[in-house]
C-alpha cells in the first residue's frame, strides 16, 4: 500500500511541478497559493484513493519548501530567507515522514481521515494554514 501511495505520489510531482512552473511573472502571493493548492490538492488524491496517513507531513510540510523557492525575490537577502525556510521545510518534513514510516499511523487523524468529506476538510485547513502562514 506504501509503495502504491508513493507511485501515485510521484506520478503527481510533475503535474503540480508543471502548474507552478507556469505561474512564471505572476504575483507572488498567487503563486504561493497555487502551490499550496497544488500540493494540498495532491495530498486530497492520495488520502482519498488510499485512506493512508503516511504522507500527510511530507506533502503539508514539504510543500514550504517548494513555496520559498518559488517566490524568493531577486534580492541576496530574500534568496538566502527563501533557502534558509526550503532547508528548515526539507530537514522537519523529512523527519516526519521518517516517523510516519516507522509508526504506520496517526491515531489523532484516524476519524477525521476517515471520510472523503473529513478528509477534503483536513486538506483545505492544511491549504487554508500554508498560505497564510506563507503571507508576507
């Protein structure tokens, strides 16, 4: 089940890769909140096809990195913020993936994850969350 939520999720990547990269010389804040509806969007996918808990941290957590380095500004100061949060995003949702892996459940998220609609709720707080947190 593992290996069949990680093959979904990386047939996804290119897709939500190619929707950012598309946002070239749009405002930033447009682009930030496509990237997190991407990413959340992804997320959606996988936890409704699979009912699993696994990649919850990787995508919501993870998908900062991808957001500072898409918006960093031109500036050597912004570009070294935008580096520092990607670094921060890589190293916090690689461990939590690591931990999922290792306990194989989320027993806080086992009711709400349990429906399509508690899971739609979950994702679109996870999006609501990233992108205000992301704000300026």
């Amino acid at each position: 089940r593992m290996l069949t939520t990680a093959a979904k999720a990386a047939a996804a990547a290119p897709a939500a890769a190619g929707a950012a990269a598309s946002l070239a010389g749009k405002p930033t804040l447009l682009k930030s909140a496509a990237i997190f509806g991407s990413a959340n969007a992804l997320g959606f996918g996988i936890s409704a096809a699979t009912g699993s808990h696994l990649h919850l941290d990787l995508i919501g957590t993870g998908v900062f990195a991808v957001a500072a380095v898409a918006t960093a500004g031109a500036d050597a100061r912004q570009r070294c913020s935008a580096g520092a949060v990607a670094l921060w995003a890589v190293k916090l949702s690689s461990f939590l993936f690591y931990r999922a892996l290792q306990t194989q459940h989320d027993g806080r998220l086992t009711e709400i994850l349990s429906t399509t609609s508690g899971a739609a709720g979950f994702w679109f707080i996870s999006f609501a969350w990233g992108w205000v947190v992301s704000l300026p």
